[in-house]
C-alpha cells in the first residue's frame, strides 16, 4: 500500500488513466456540492493574487497551506500499458475539477477569440491554449482509444463527460444538442454549466449572489492564476494498493469518516471486488438486469435485505452487508461464488419487482393480492412474499396457492391493525415466520401448510375473532394507521356487503367520514346526547375515532354533513353510493329512540356488526400446533432486533449528505 501527499496537478497528471469502477455511482454532485467547493477555491485564491505580484511569492506560499480535499482511494495500477486505476474513493472531486478545467479552458479560448488583432491570430492562441489544457489535464497525449482520456467516467456519465473534453467552442453543450438520452447524466453537463457561468462573471451583485461577496474584489478573474489555484493549491492525499482486502477495508472505513455509504454502496463495492476480471461481465449481465428490474438504489438495497431474510436469517437492513459478505466468504468468496450469488439475485429481482410494483404482475390474482398487501403496510412481510415466489420457482407452489398465502400475510396484518397491536415489531414477528420455515419446520413437506402452521406458532401474534372485536370497538381506528391501510379496510367492508357494486373508492382521509363529529362546541349535538344522559366530550374523547364511528362518502358529500344532526346526516347517507354508510340511515339500535340519536350505544353496535363483517373478511388459520412438530421451548427465539430503531427497507442509510465528498 502506497500513500502520498499530492496535488492535483500530481494526481492527474499523464500518462495515466483512472476508470470509476461499476460498483460506484454515477456523478451525483448538486448545486450545494459545487458551489461549497468553489468557495474553497476563491478562498485559495484570495490568498494567491496578495502575493502574485510579489518577487518573493514562492518562498511566502510556501508557507501557506493549500486546501485538503480529503482521500483518494486507488486500486492498481495496472503492470502493462498506460498506469491505470479503478478510483474507489474521489470520483466526484476529481470529476467535478476536470469540468472545472474544460470550463476554464472554453472560457479562456472565447477571450482569446474576442482580444482584437488579426483573427488568424486569435484563433491561434485559442487553439493552442485549447491544447495545452487537453494535453496537461485530460487527454494522455499520443494515445486512442480507451486509453485517451485521464478519466473514465460510468458509462451512464461517460457520453456527456467526452463531450465536454472533445468540446471545439462551436454549437451549444446541452443535453438535447449531444443527443443523450435520458439515462446520461444531466449533471455533468450542470456541473460544466455553472463553472462556466462563474469564470464569465465580471462583478458580484450581493442580492443574487450574496455567498460570493466577500470575494467581490476579486472580479473578473485572472484565469491563468486560477488555473494555478486549482492544480497546486487543492491537496489530497492517495492511498494506491493492489490488495483487494486492502482496499475493501478502506472504502468500508469511509462509511465512519465522511458522507455515510449506503448498504448498497458497501455490498456493490465486496461483490465487484470479488468478481475481479469477471467484473465487467457480471455488471452486464447480471447488475444490468437488476437495475432495470428495480430502478432505484433503495429498491435494490430492499430486495438483498429481503432476500437475507427469506432464506432464514432475520436481520435489520443496518446489516445486510455484514451477513450477506459473511455468508459469501463462508462460501469461499471466490469470483464464481460471488458471480452465482449476483445470478440468483438478478433473477429474483424479476419477481420482487412485481411484490413493490403490482402492476407489473401479469397474473391478475397476483396483481391484485399484491396491492392489496402493499396498502395493508405489507412492507415488513416481503421476504415473506418473496420465500413463496422462491417456492413456485422450485415447483412446489403454483399462483393460486401464492395468492392464499398472500391473502394470509394480509389477514396477519389487518387484524393486527384492528386490534390496535403494535406495528415495530412486525420484521422480528415476519423474521421468526422465516426462521421456523427453515428451521424446526423444515420437514413439513407441504410448502403451503408449513407457512400457515409458521404463522400460527404464537397465537397472540394473529388475533382472534374475539380480539378483533374488541379492537374495532375501542381502539382510535383513525389515527393508528396510513391512509391507504384505513381505506383498504373500509372499502373491503363495503365491498363485502355489497358485492356486486364496483366503486372507485378515494385513498385518502378526505373520504372518511365522522358520524358524531369532530368538532367539540355543537349545541344541537350537545342536546341530543343529554337524551341519552351521555355529555359530547366524554362520548368524543372514547369513542370519536373508533371504527364504529366512522364511514365513507365521496369528498364532496362530506363537506356537505359538517356539524349537522345525525337525523339530519341519515338523509344523505340514505342516498350514498356506499352500503356502508347506506345502512346508517336504518340503523335502529334500542337506545337511539328510532334512529334519531347517535351515542355510545350506536357506536359500539356498529363496532360489533363491523367487526363481525372484518373477521370473514381476515381469516385467521385454523390450524393449531402439533407439540411434536413445534416443542413449546422451540416457539420464543432470540431474533436480531433492535426496539429503538424502525426498520425502513426502502430508504437510504446515508445520513450525512453535507461533506464535498466521501461519496461514491
């Protein structure tokens, strides 16, 4: 291992080739990114034209230090040909520096363009310092081909990056003029732009450009002293080592030190590494297919953590990367174990894909039980999910069985829901489901009942009709749940008491209506309660958001009820579209005087006839345990859980997001 203290004119300088490997994201550099690092170098450059002048000035910056911009972690170089160097940390810094040269070299070829005298001349001098900056910064000179460039971007940046350097001054740099396509990095050519404005400006206005006043007698920029600025005075470190355990470890150790990686950045990085010359390959054929199946970050990073899970190993996402390079290495880490791994991950992609996107699911069944999970909070169960897909690429499940046991997943939910039990500890509850189809179920040998016998193994965790019960009649049904998970059950209610109605039901709360309302001074309610001895406060404060007092009408209808009386309401709930609110116009429970009150005595008979209607709907297993299959010490085991922290499958890990770099 090798490291060094350099500049940037150190670091680039040729013949040498550094490549941005295929485990590293593309350029991802936004405005907040360039403008921080500009910043830095005006603040270079201050220090640089006080003594530009100066007879003495190299002996004086001598004693002035530069600017550090971090680590540059490098693996290589290469024995033959031009050094070559997969950049495994420092890709946006040194891309960002190499737009800021080609803006810097565009710029000061129009000046030249633009100085007087004989054009033949002016073309001249720009030509000239066009090639001086290609030569010294980007190109390796006398070389063609993959060896020309000093930098290959991915080949998501690589169309608009070459652009750039190949630039002439002529016709327009845009993404629509290049003719890239969607996929091609817009922020490269954003990056380009903004360096490009910035060497242009001639004086620093403080309402538009209030960051850059203290640098406002500074305008216009001498280019050529910039260009010393950004080669001499911007200092990094690098790290070089061929050692891919060397490397490894490094790139792991940012995670502590800068921008936070990623899951995904860590697994991408160890599996790549391992595939060593197979690397390119396996991107094509294997990564490819998996990123056009899952088209962000966090999706990917969702199904390798669901993946883990499915197989038997209940975890948190925080270590995906831990177990998944552990189990690899236990089976050798060689570039064929790793490639075999990235193959069975790309084809399970295809079918995890249709669990978070149901709409890519051709079967119709499949379709809509995977919606229907999604809209539950399905989201803890999709290893799951994705251990019966695995079971029908076995042969040992078909779709309509999928569909039952998707259904089951759903019921497990809901009822849970329902009965008001908490939800962040679903991904141990879902993990242990897992464990027990591995572990002392395993011998089970039909597929479909060793999952329902797994999900029964702790009855309290799928609540019983009676639990049920008592749930919808007390429990805040209101705010306990997401939108869509509320709509999913009253629309399901609904459907279930008139079934051969289709209705587009809404998927927000505007639709759910409050039968004794929300508001707290109503005089006509407040009378009508003193019927039933019962004061609006006390009804609200236990019963307002419970299931029982809640229906569904279109937003419009809603708005129309307000404040009025229930025997009011009973007029417009007679004509909804709804059978669930149909029916409150002929509700009759003994104590509201024929319908024309609204109370505790209401709410809970609803509760109850609701409740009876929900558990047809979610119905639990009835299977129950044989001892012999499942002994009672084997039921409670030690999962890896962490109570203060909530699983989140798809959402980054990265938690800093404001250093310049130590991104990938």
């Amino acid at each position: 291992m090798e490291s060094k203290t350099t500049d940037f004119l150190g670091l680039i300088k040729g013949p040498r080739q550094y490549r941005i490997p295929p485990f590293q994201r593309p350029y991802s550099w936004e405005k907040e990114h360039r403008e921080a690092l500009w910043l830095d170098i005006l603040g270079q450059y201050e220090k640089l034209k006080e003594l530009w002048s100066a007879p003495d000035r190299e002996e004086r910056l001598r004693g002035i230090p530069g600017h550090y911009l971090g680590t540059v972690v490098l693996a290589g170089p290469s024995a033959l040909g031009v050094p070559k160097s997969d950049v495994i940390d420092g890709q946006q810094r040194t891309m960002t520096l190499l737009l800021l040269l080609c803006a810097l070299r565009d710029v000061r070829a129009r000046i030249e363009l633009r100085s007087g005298g004989p054009a033949g001349q002016a073309q001249e001098r720009a030509n000239a310092f066009r090639l001086r900056i290609g030569r010294r910064y980007l190109e390796n000179e006398d070389e063609t081909g993959s060896d020309r460039l000093r930098v290959v971007p991915l080949a998501t940046d690589r169309r608009a990056f070459q652009a750039i350097v190949d630039y002439d001054g002529t016709g327009q740099l845009t993404h629509e003029s290049l003719g890239l396509d969607d996929v091609d990095s817009r922020r490269i050519l954003q990056a380009y732009g903004f360096f490009n404005t910035e060497l242009r400006r001639q004086q620093v206005i403080a309402d538009r450009a209030p960051q850059l006043v203290r640098f406002s007698k500074l305008y216009p920029l001498d280019l050529e002293m910039l260009e010393e600025v950004i080669t001499r005075r911007l200092t990094f470190i690098t790290i070089e080592t061929a050692n891919l355990d060397d490397v490894n470890a490094i790139f792991e150790s940012l995670n502590a030190t800068g921008r936070a990686l990623t899951q995904l950045d860590l697994l991408r990085n160890y599996i790549f590494m391992a595939l060593q010359t197979r690397a390119e390959q396996a991107l094509a054929q294997h990564w490819g297919v998996i990123e056009k199946n899952l088209h962000r970050p966090e999706e990917i990073e969702g199904l390798i953590w669901a993946d883990v899970v499915s197989r038997g190993t209940n975890i948190l996402q925080k270590r995906t990367y831990r177990t998944v390079q552990a189990d690899l290495r236990q089976r050798g880490g060689t570039p064929e174990v790793a490639e075999q791994y990235l193959s069975e991950l790309a084809r399970k992609s295809a079918y995890y894909s249709t669990i978070i996107h149901p709409d890519r699911e051709s079967n119709p069944e499949l379709r809509e039980a995977f919606s229907r999970l999604n809209r539950a909070g399905g989201l803890t169960a999709y290893p799951v999910v994705l251990w019966l897909l695995e079971q029908r690429y076995l042969g040992y499940l078909n779709n309509a069985q999928i569909v039952t046991g998707v259904g089951w997943i759903e019921s497990f939910l809901v009822r849970r829901l329902l009965a008001g039990l908490p939800t962040n500890n679903l991904t141990s509850m879902f993990g242990s489901i897992l464990a027990r189809l591995h572990g002392e179920l395993a011998p089970v040998e039909d597929v479909q009942k060793r999952l329902e016998l797994s999900m029964v193994a702790n009855p309290k965790d799928w609540p019983s009709d009676e639990v049920v019960t008592a749930g919808v009649e007390r429990e805040d049904f209101y705010h306990s749940q997401k939108a869509l998970q509320r709509m999913l059950i009253l629309s399901s209610i609904d459907h279930q008491l008139a079934p051969k109605t289709v209705l587009n039901y809404g998927e927000t709360d505007d639709s759910i209506e409050h039968i004794l309302p929300q508001s707290k001074d109503i005089p006509e309610w407040i009378s009508d309660l003193a019927e039933l001895g019962e004061e609006l406060n006390a009804v609200q404060g236990t019963w307002l958001h419970t299931l029982g007092n809640l229906a569904i009408l279109t937003p419009g209808e809603n708005s129309r009820l307000g404040r009025k009386r229930f025997v009011d309401k009973s007029a417009i709930y007679a004509e909804s579209q709804y059978r669930l609110t149909r029916d409150l116009a002929d509700f009759r429970p003994d104590l509201t005087e024929g319908g024309r009150l609204w109370g505790i005595s209401a709410i809970r008979a609803r509760a109850a006839a609701l409740a009876a209607v929900a558990v047809t709907i979610w119905p639990r297993a009835a299977h129950t345990l044989d001892g012999a299959l499942l002994p009672e010490a084997s039921i409670e085991v030690d999962f890896d859980t962490d109570p203060d922290e909530e699983l989140v499958p798809f959402t980054s890990l990265a938690e800093d997001e404001s250093n310049l770099d130590q991104e990938v």
